[in-house]
C-alpha cells in the first residue's frame, strides 16, 4: 500500500497590531495578550490534532495569521518541539512564518530561525511610500527592504507578498515595481491583484465612493505583464498568484491545492482530515472558552460527501499551473472520472482556449486563469 502524502500544519496566531483595510483574515487587534496562556492553548490544541492523525510524516508547518511574527520565539520553539514530538518530520520539512516587515519584528527574524523556522513569507505589499500609506501599512520603503535583508541574512528561503492592480496603478509604474521586486532575488513571491473582499474596510470606501477599483480590462493586462515578467525571470508561476524558481515552491500551499490532509489549529484553523472537514471557532476568546471545556478549539467536525471532496478538490487543484489528475482525484473519491466534471463544459472552454485536456490531466490555461473563478464554476459537476 502506498503511503499517504505527508501531512502539513497550520498554526494560526490571530493578532495585529492594527487591522489592514484590504484584509478579510481572522485577524484582531488586542490591547495585551496572555503569552503563557496562549501557548498553553496552541499546545493543547496541536495535542488533541495530532491524536486524530497517529503516525504521519509532517511535511510542513506554516505559521500564518494575524501576524504570527509577533508570536514570542519560545512560542514558535515550543510548538515546532512539540509537533516533532507528535509527528515525524520529513527530511526537509518546510517551516514557515509570516511577518510583517516592521523593525520591530525583523529584530526577531534571527531568533525565530534558531526557533526552526527556515522559511519567511514578508509581507512587504508594495514598494512605493503612497501605495503603502493607501494600504495601511505600518512600514514604510526602507524599513521593508531593511527586513528583507535580515530575513535573506536569518533564513535560506524567502518569499515576499506584493498587491498590485492598485487604483490608478499603470502598467508602467507595475513593471518598475515588479522588476524591482524580481531583483531582489528571492526564490518565491505571491504577487496578489487589489480585491474588495466584504466586510473590509475598502469595500466602505467603495461604497461611499472614496476610490474607484482597477477596471477589469486594466486588470487583466497587468495580470498578463506579470505571468511574462516572472517567468522571463525564472519566476514562474505555478498557481494563480504565485510564483516560484523551479523546486522553491511553497509545499505547505501545495498541500492546500493538490488536496492533501493538513491539520489546522488556533482561532478560525481549518483542515481536511481523512474526509473529515474540521473548523475552530473564530474568536480567540471563544477558542480559548471551548479549548478549558473541550481540551480543543473545534466548533465543527464534518464527513464531506464524495461529491464534495471533489469539488473541492477541483476547485483548490486547478488554481495550478500542474492541473489535477482526474483519474488520481477519482480514485481517492469514489466517484467515476466521468462524475468529476461537465464534460460538455470541458468541451466548449477547450475549444475556446481556456482548458487543456491530455488523456486524464486538465488545465487550466494560461489565458483561462483570467476567467477562473467562473471556468470553475461551468466545468464543476452539480
């Protein structure tokens, strides 16, 4: 029998320092936090996890949030022990963080790698002093590129998060940014285009009219200019909005898209869990309430039909530049290939240059990544 992929680790850490308009991440601002008690928390939680998947390989752990680099370097320690006590660790496990590139937390960087991290994705989001005051960001250019250099100096692999299709944003002051950002040198960057997510802060400001967001066909081009920059630069990418030197993609992400089984602990974690999909409540006092009568922050633990988990991984799968395997992906589910996908649907869009269609492999192409969200929805069997 073959043995399962191995298993990631999500850790969530929900507090910032402030909120960003743009952001729909389960992220709270706290005037103190209980540092003992939080750790005391993360560890009962991982524990609990870790009893529903005995015997696995861990492949990664990502560290996300909120802004974990605010996490104590202890805290990181103790949880990336204790993961290795529960589990055993790929050779070259990939152990992520996400950081904001403040001074203060760039002043950590080298302290959280001796913690074991290894990889640091910097949230920089722009290299112009405007966009980042219109983000509401705390850092501004040179202190960015500052922390880009002490997390290059602390860790091997780097990745930096950019927004662009910004209001107003050209072409022209794109490619400046993005060549500039390509320069620098890292192995991998998600370069995300500008969304007005509900329940954030800019959809109010587009509502009262305080600013207009990039027109779709303005968006598209810039889309198409960065899939050329990058991958002229070796930088190609490999999802929808994320780019990488060959082998420095982010296997923690790739276990989210190829829909292998990661564990999810902390305030709002999700994971997939041999069928199962399970969510933690949201709140952090919540969690914390139901961790002290639970011994776990589990508000949901659900069977997904066999239908479901295709969709799913349908949905996550051709986000890639790789598509899925529909044959694989019917096997895993039970579900026949012919069950997994309109094939009428498939039909048309492959005629229409959107989708690629080799024996049992289906992508998405190139010019389909600018229609995605709706090509899925065509081609996903009801």
């Amino acid at each position: 029998m073959t043995a399962p992929a191995p298993l990631a680790l999500y850790i969530h850490w929900p507090f910032c320092v402030a909120k960003c308009p743009y952001c729909d991440f389960n992220s709270h601002v706290r005037d103190s936090v209980d540092q003992a008690a939080w750790r005391a928390a993360l560890l009962a939680d991982l524990a609990h996890e870790a009893a529903m998947l005995p015997g696995r390989a861990l492949g990664s752990i990502f560290f996300g949030g909120g802004t974990p680099s605010l996490m104590p370097p202890q805290t990181i320690a103790a949880l990336i022990a204790a993961a290795a006590g529960h589990w055993s660790f790929a050779p070259d496990i990939e152990i992520s963080m996400e950081a904001n590139p403040n001074s203060a937390e760039a002043a950590r960087f080298a302290q959280v790698a001796d913690a074991g991290v290894n990889r640091l994705s910097l949230g920089l989001q722009a290299l112009d002093e405007a966009a980042l005051r219109f983000l509401g960001r705390a850092h501004d250019v040179t202190e960015g590129l500052a922390a880009l250099d002490a997390a290059q100096r602390s860790v091997e692999r780097v990745s930096i998060d950019l927004i662009y299709a910004r209001p107003g944003q050209s072409l022209a002051e794109w490619e400046s940014e993005l060549r500039r950002a390509l320069a620098f040198g890292t192995d991998h960057l998600s370069l995300y285009q500008l969304t007005i997510e509900p329940g954030t802060r800019f959809e109010t400001d587009v509502r009262k009219g305080d600013f207009i967001p990039a027109d779709p066909d303005h968006a598209a081009e810039l889309f198409e200019m960065t899939q050329a920059m990058t991958a002229a630069a070796n930088r190609p990418a490999y999802e929808v909005s994320n780019h990488a030197a060959p082998g420095q993609e982010s296997r923690h992400n790739l276990a989210y898209w190829r829909y292998g089984d990661y564990a999810g602990i902390g305030p709002g974690a999700h994971g997939r869990r041999g069928g199962l999909a399970t969510v933690r409540h949201r709140k952090p006092e919540n969690w914390m309430t139901a961790l002290a009568r639970n011994g776990h922050g589990l508000c949901e633990e659900r069977a997904l039909e066999p239908a479901e988990r295709a969709a799913e991984a349908l949905m996550m799968g051709l986000r890639l530049g790789e598509g899925v395997d529909l044959r694989v992906l019917a096997a895993r589910t039970g579900l026949s290939p012919n069950a997994l996908v309109d094939d009428a649907a498939v039909t048309r869009l492959t005629g229409h240059g959107l989708l690629s269609r080799a024996g049992d492999r289906l992508t998405v192409t190139p010019q389909g990544m600018l229609l995605l969200d709706g090509i899925l929805a065509e081609i996903v069997a009801a």
